[in-house]
C-alpha cells in the first residue's frame, strides 16, 4: 500500500468513527480478519462469516464437519489472531455453525 493511500484509509476511518460509525467498522474489520486468518481453503469451506458488536461474538458457518471438529480445538487461537490482526479485543467468543 502507499503512503497517500494509507492516509487517505486513516483519514476516512477517522472521519466514521467521528461519525459513530464504529460499530460498523468494527464489524467489517473482524469479518475481514477471520477471512485473512484462516487463509483461502478455509474461506472456501465458510458458507457465512457474522459478528455482533453488541456480544462480541464471531459466528461461522462451515459446510464440513471435520472442518467444524477442527476449527473447536482452536477457537481461542483463532480469536487471538484475529484480536491481533484487528488491534483491540473485539472478538470474545466464536460460535461455530
């Protein structure tokens, strides 16, 4: 990314959370890390990615059950990495589907 383009993100984020628009940031910003976190084959098998601000609660929805049994055992790396990439602690819990 450029720099004139990493200002320009900066500026506009600035200006929606200015705004309120937070939540919807936010939102946006943890469904987009889930999908950079676990990496395109994951994403293939996810039907739906949703976070609620409100719990902060990650919900996905996978379409294999072997991927589901995975995914359990590493739900709090998951969260880790994904809190991490985002910059803050939005993601509490992730409920699979």
């Amino acid at each position: 990314m450029k720099e004139n383009e990493h200002v320009i993100k900066d500026l506009v984020e600035v200006a929606l959370r200015r705004m309120n628009f937070d939540s919807s940031i936010t939102k946006t910003q943890v469904e987009n890390a889930y999908r950079q976190v676990v990496g395109p084959f994951i994403v293939k098998l996810t039907w739906s990615v949703r976070y609620d601000v409100r719990t902060k609660t990650l919900k996905v929805s996978v379409a294999s059950p072997a991927l589901k049994r995975e995914l359990s055992f590493k739900l709090t790396d998951l969260a880790s990495a994904i809190n991490e990439h985002v910059g803050s602690q939005a993601v509490q819990q992730i409920v699979l589907l």
